[in-house]
C-alpha cells in the first residue's frame, strides 16, 4: 500500500476556509495551523482543482469542520493535545480516509513544528449488480455484473474473501488473504475465473468454504489501517456493491 499521510510545509494563510459550529477568528493566527490535502483521480493522475474536501474532527464538541479551498489548503483552530484525535477526510465521488493523531504529534502540530497532509484519491464508480460462483474441476468461475457510467478508461472489481459467512469491507484484516487482485470488467456481464493455486497462495487450502463479495475497485489499493479494529480500510473501493455474498468450497 503506498504511504498515504504526506507532510507539507506551507508558508501562505488561507482565507476561504470554513468552520462549523463556530467562525475562526482571523486575529487568532497564532492558535490556529494550516494543512494541506492532495488529490487524485482513479487511476493516480493528479487533480487540478482540490477544494471541497471536507476535514473534520472526529467527536469534537462543537464539531470542528473545516473544507479545503481549491489548491487543498485548509485552517484549523489549535486542537486538544491532552487526548488522541481522530481527522477524517470525505468528499463526494471519494472514500473517506482517517489520520491517527497522538498527544505528541497534536503538540508538534500546535507549535507549528509539524503540519497536517494527506492524498486522497476518487472512488471507483463500478456497481457490482450480481454475483454467482461456479466450481469446475480445478478452478472457480465468477460470473460478474457490473455498471458503470460511460467511461474512457479501464474499470475494476475486486474480490473481498474470507471463510466468515458475513464477509464485508469490514473483514479485510489480511491483505494477501482477504483481498484478491483486480480484474478488469466491461459494463454488464463478465466471467472471471479463480484457479486451485491461486487460492491456496491467498492462504486457503482445499475444502476451506470460502465466501466473497465484489466490489468495483481502483487498480492500485488506497486506504488505511483502522488504529481501533487494525483492519484495513480501502477507501476507493465502492461500498453500493448490490451482489449477494457467494460461497464455494476450494476444490
């Protein structure tokens, strides 16, 4: 998974963001710190206009809500360096991301020694529609339909895996078990086979009942780990999945 928190240094106020729940005071600068989200497309190309970005703190009373102006900047009052922070990044057509923030790196923060940064990139727009499983021989048959909006670059499913029945873009607690690879899809049907080996190098062997969900995907992984449950959270991935979760037993 690539690095997703970057720090930037920025040596230009904002004057464009805003607060919910209570206006920053502009003659407050020296309690307040700059951040900086970059963002990108579904296939890794750099956006030019990155405003709209929602950054908020999560369970912070009033809510402090801030949204990035179109070169990704953002203004935030000085936080609580007493207890750990949770930033939540969201924007629509985007996955939402979490940065971890402890007392220490809140302080550095405050102090104007260290700066918040993130990437962030678009969603995939694939729906999966259906989803049947096929067991032949040696391998397994995924007979796949999807939709998606007329679009001049590839698309992309992947496969969420796991021996629990009610398995979800909550189970990813392997990367090498519970995700598959990405395979490319046309809109309506496709076929896309799983072989023996693959699955046993995924962990499983044979006789495991393995169950799945598709979901549309981006090609490259872009997440992060969640710092409470330690699964990974693959925030480009499209959670309106509509197939039923499958099962099959690995031949």
């Amino acid at each position: 998974m690539r690095q997703l928190c970057i720090f930037v240094l920025l040596a230009f106020v904002i004057a464009s963001c805003s607060k919910k729940g209570s206006d920053i005071n502009q003659e407050d600068d020296l309690e307040k710190y700059l951040g900086h989200v970059t963002v990108f497309d579904e296939y890794d190309n750099l956006l030019k206009d990155w405003s709209g970005v929602n950054v908020s703190i999560e369970n912070s009373n009033p809510l402090i809500s801030v949204v990035t102006n179109e070169k990704g900047s953002f203004l935030l009052p000085k936080l609580d360096d007493t207890k750990n922070l949770v930033v939540v990044y969201s924007k629509p057509g985007f996955g939402t991301y979490k940065e971890y923030l402890t007392p220490s790196r809140i302080d550095s923060i405050n102090s104007g020694k260290d700066r918040l940064g993130y990437t962030m990139k678009a969603a995939s727009n694939v729906i999966v529609n259906s989803l049947i499983a096929t067991v032949k021989d040696d391998s397994v048959k995924m007979d796949v339909n999807v939709s998606f909006p007329p679009a001049n670059g590839l698309k992309y499913v992947r496969f969420i895996m796991s021996t629990d029945a009610n398995v979800g873009l909550n189970d990813i607690v392997s990367i090498p078990k519970n995700l598959s690879r990405t395979f490319k899809v046309t809109n309506g049907a496709n076929a896309i086979t799983f072989c023996r080996s693959c699955m046993k190098a995924c962990g499983f062997k044979s006789g495991d009942t393995v169950n799945l969900k598709a979901y549309g995907s981006t090609d490259l992984l872009d997440g992060y780990q969640d710092q409470i449950t330690n699964n990974y959270v693959l925030a480009s991935l499209n959670p309106d999945s509509k197939s039923a979760v499958v099962s099959f037993v690995v031949p």
